[in-house]
C-alpha cells in the first residue's frame, strides 16, 4: 500500500518518488552574481546561480536534496566552521584557511581575481602585484585573496563590507585600485550607472578555483565531501558541467 501511494503521488507531482531521500544543510553565500547570490523567495532568501544549480544537480544525482542556507559570506565561512551546515560555497583556498576545511580534488569553479582602476587612470597594458606597491589597495572583508597580496607591506590595504561599497571606494577616488573577480565585477559595473564608463579593468593576479568546502566539525562533513566530490568527478567526465557551464554563458550573453 505503501508503494502504491508512492507512485500514485509520484504521478500527481509528475516527478520521483524519494520518501526518505537524504537531506544536507549547505550554507551559500549571498552577494557574488552571477555565481551565487540571494533573491527574494515565498520562504525568504533563497539563493540562485551556477553555483547554486550546480551543487544541487550533483547531489541530486547522489540521490541527496540540498538545504540551502543563504547568508552573508563571512557567515557561511562561520557556520562550517562551527558544524551548523556541511559545507559553504564559494570558497577560495589560502594558506590562512587551508587547514579549517575539507577540501574536494575537485573545485567548482575557477574565476579570474582581477585588479580594477578608475576609467581616467593613466594605466598602459596590464598590471599586476609590483604596480599594487606603493598604491592603495581596496578588498572586500571576509572574501578569500592571495596571501602575497594580504601579507606585502609594501600594499596598503582598505576594506570594503562588499563588492558594491568597493566600487563606490574606487569612483570616489577613495583607492587607486581594487581587487574584484573579474566576471562578476563587469557585470556589476555594467548593471549600475554610477560605475558604468567610470571603471576599467586594468590587470589579473591570477585565476583561482573555489570550492563547496566541507565542515570538519560537522559529523557527516567527510562523508559528504566524498559523496560530492564523486558527483562533481562524473559531471566533469560525462559533459554535464560543460553543457550547464555553456547554458549559463549563454543566459549572461556570453560567448
């Protein structure tokens, strides 16, 4: 009978039956379009992206559904660390917080960190780290950068409590450059007439990957790193990250 009310209701839904299926609580970040960020939901914030999407697919596809909890990023880093969620995204890997996570062989992504100017600096060709010294420097707090750059006195620093107070530090002529990923720091600048004209790309420090790191303190946070970590491995193998990574490109207009 039990089997039968199963199936009746899998028909009602047009959708699977998974009585019982295995829930995880993942805490997502909420302010970095277009990978991850929030929007308002009939239950509250609730969190969109590629980033999103694609952690949810490869959990589904272990038969697992995903609990999203949408917060600011300082948070998320938080409740993994304390145990309250299995893992936090998106996560970049430093020598400061290398050994606070579990980290999967496989990130989910990968995305330039990229060094922006104000449209009427006289900057020629690209720049990187030696141009930063002796300049003023503007970061978002909490996000994950390069330790060479945290660490050079020779850079001085100033933090910003987001992306969006960044880009006003920078039009204001408050920094002479700040550090933003480059995709989703243009379609900031693109989105915001305030920044739009008045901000260019000028240099990339590099290309990192960022991870859903998993929980030490949590009591299923290897076991579930390991169980996504053979998701994301067949999504990679089979082309279902490349045609979701394709799809997504082509809702943002991008080649």
């Amino acid at each position: 009978m039990r089997f039968l009310a199963c199936l009746m209701a899998s028909l009602v839904l047009a959708g699977p039956c998974r009585a019982g299926a295995e829930t995880v609580r993942i805490a997502a970040e909420d302010d970095w379009p277009p990978y991850v960020s929030a929007v308002a939901g009939p239950q509250g914030a609730e969190p969109q992206g590629f980033a999103v999407d694609l952690v949810r697919e490869v959990f589904a596809a272990q038969g697992i559904r995903v609990d999203f909890v949408t917060v600011p990023f300082s948070r998320c880093l938080a409740y993994a660390l304390n145990g309250s969620v299995a893992g936090c995204f998106s996560v970049g890997k430093t020598q400061a917080n290398q050994d606070d996570f579990i980290w999967t062989p496989t990130p989910l992504l990968a995305e330039d960190l990229a060094i922006f100017a104000r449209a009427d600096a006289p900057v020629r060709g690209e720049i990187g780290v030696a141009e930063l010294r002796h300049r003023t420097v503007g970061y978002t707090v909490g996000y994950t950068y390069a330790t060479e750059v945290m660490t050079d006195p020779l850079i001085t620093r100033y933090g910003a409590s987001s992306d969006q107070q960044l880009l006003r530090m920078l039009v204001a002529g408050r920094v002479d450059y700040i550090l933003l990923n480059r995709l989703p720091g243009e379609l900031r600048i693109s989105a915001n007439p305030a920044f739009r004209g008045q901000v260019k790309f000028v240099g990339k420090l590099s290309t990192d990957n960022f991870w859903l790191a998993f929980s030490k303190t949590h009591t299923d946070g290897r076991r579930l790193s390991q169980v996504f970590e053979r998701g994301l491995s067949d999504f990679k193998r089979d082309g279902r990250y490349r045609s979701m990574m394709q799809a997504f490109r082509r809702r943002l207009g991008l080649p």
